[in-house]
C-alpha cells in the first residue's frame, strides 16, 4: 500500500534511539522529508548517516526539546529546512524518579516527569499548528503508553501517561476545523538493544523471563519497528478518517511491567 508520504514533511523528537529512530527510518523509507532531535551527539550522527543513506532531505538538531526555546528552534527550524511540516511525532518520553518507592518521590520528580511527556507534546503541537496551516492541515501522534490505563509501573509515568491519551482526545476535538488529526499510539514493552528492558533482562534475568513467559501471550516483548509501522499509517493520509484514537502496540499484553516487588 502506498501511504501517500513521499514528499511529506515529517518531525520527531527523540529520533535518535529505540523506537524513535525506526519512526525516523519507516519515514524516510516512505520517502518523507524527516526532522528529528535528540540530546547525545553522537547518537544523532549515527541516526543521520542511517537516514541519509535512504537519499531522503533531513534535519537532524541536538538538543534537550524539553527546554521551551530548544522546543521552538527544532519545530520552526524543521519547517524552514524541509519546507514545511505535514506531521508531528511527539515521541520523548520518560519518567523521573523511578528508582524511588512513592513515599520517597518529590515534587520535583513528578513536575519533571509531566514536563517530559505531556508538557513536551503541548508545547510542539502548539508550535506546529501555525506550519501545519500553511499546508491545509497536518497529523500529530503522541506515543504514549498501555502504563496510561493500566498500573503496575511508575506511579508519576503512567499517570502521566494518562494525561498524554487525554490530551490526544482533546486536541483532536479542538482542531478538528483546523483539519489536523490527533492521535495516540500506546507501546507495550519494547526491546531493543542498550534499551531499558535490555538492561533489566541482563540484570534481572530469572524476572524478566517470568514476566516474558506470564504477561505477555506471545512470548516475547515488542520491537521497535512494531511500533513505528504503526505510527508512519497512523500519521499518513490513509488514516485520514482516524482521530482522537488510543491505539495499543502491546500483543496483548496482560501487565504494563514486572511487579514492582520484584525490581
């Protein structure tokens, strides 16, 4: 299937690693224009040189989006280098504090952990509306999370999680008339190597695979590139009637991540 992307313009944050690279790669190979940000140098050369190599226009920037100016340089310095943008992938994502039980969590942790996720996406939608005006309408994907709707991990991340899927619900009613389209995909545990689950599988071996074996009916965790094949459809004009839609990536996964007894 053609997704209608070639010649679009496309911005991701935090395409550097993980799923957010193979979003930025799904992309160019669809033949879309691609910006993307990331904090490590060297990890943004080496995403680059890999999209580079696919002959499509890209503008990789370093730096932290969750700093409101590096926000702003990165979404209008997107627009300027590929001559415009069609489509926001709001993909940074974290939590702040996680190593802490709850009573032991600051104020601080959960302030950074909203900033990081939801204040992120309201900042680059915000910024994008002006760029997605001059082209007619535009696409936004929050990648959020099933740790949004169902507890077992962090306290601070899932509950902003949550929020992220709200937001999405909201936006899609209030730009509507603007003809830009929101929509939230939700990731189930994702492997990939030097990833978060990559390092508890080599630290915690025997709990990890209880989790592998009990929670997840497959057998297995997700991969990135299961993820980013639905976010590049969701994104595309063939989704064109698909808004203010939470779509898990999980494989049915029964528990949002290991006990929390067991970490």
């Amino acid at each position: 299937m053609d997704l209608m992307l070639r010649g679009k313009a496309v911005a991701v944050t935090g395409g550097s690693r993980g799923i957010g690279r193979r979003i930025v790669q799904r992309f160019a190979e669809e033949g879309a224009s691609v910006a993307f940000c990331a904090r490590n140098k060297d990890d943004l050369d080496r995403a680059a040189a890999e999209v580079a190599r696919l002959g499509v226009m890209t503008f990789p920037y370093e730096g932290d989006i969750i700093d409101p100016d590096k926000a702003k340089a990165f979404i209008d310095g997107a627009a300027d280098h590929l001559g415009g943008l069609d489509i926001l992938v709001n993909n940074v994502g974290g939590a702040v504090g996680s190593n802490k039980p709850f009573a032991e969590t600051t104020d601080e942790d959960w302030l950074r952990t909203y900033e990081m996720n939801v204040l992120h996406a309201v900042r680059t939608t915000r910024l994008a509306i002006p760029h997605f005006q001059q082209r007619g309408g535009g696409s936004v994907v929050i990648i959020s999370s099933i740790s949004g709707w169902m507890p077992g991990g962090y306290p601070q991340y899932g509950t902003a999680k949550a929020a992220e899927i709200q937001l999405a619900g909201e936006l899609a009613i209030d730009l509507a008339a603007e003809r830009v389209r929101i929509n939230t995909v939700c990731p189930g545990s994702i492997l990939w190597p030097g990833g978060a689950w990559d390092r508890f599988r080599q630290a915690h071996a025997e709990v990890f695979s209880e989790f592998e074996t009990r929670d997840l009916p497959a057998g297995r965790l997700g991969e990135p590139e299961e993820v980013a094949d639905v976010v590049v459809f969701i994104s595309s004009p063939r989704a064109s009637w698909v808004n203010g839609a939470l779509i898990p990536v999980d494989g049915a996964q029964r528990r949002s991540s290991v006990d929390r007894r067991k970490r």
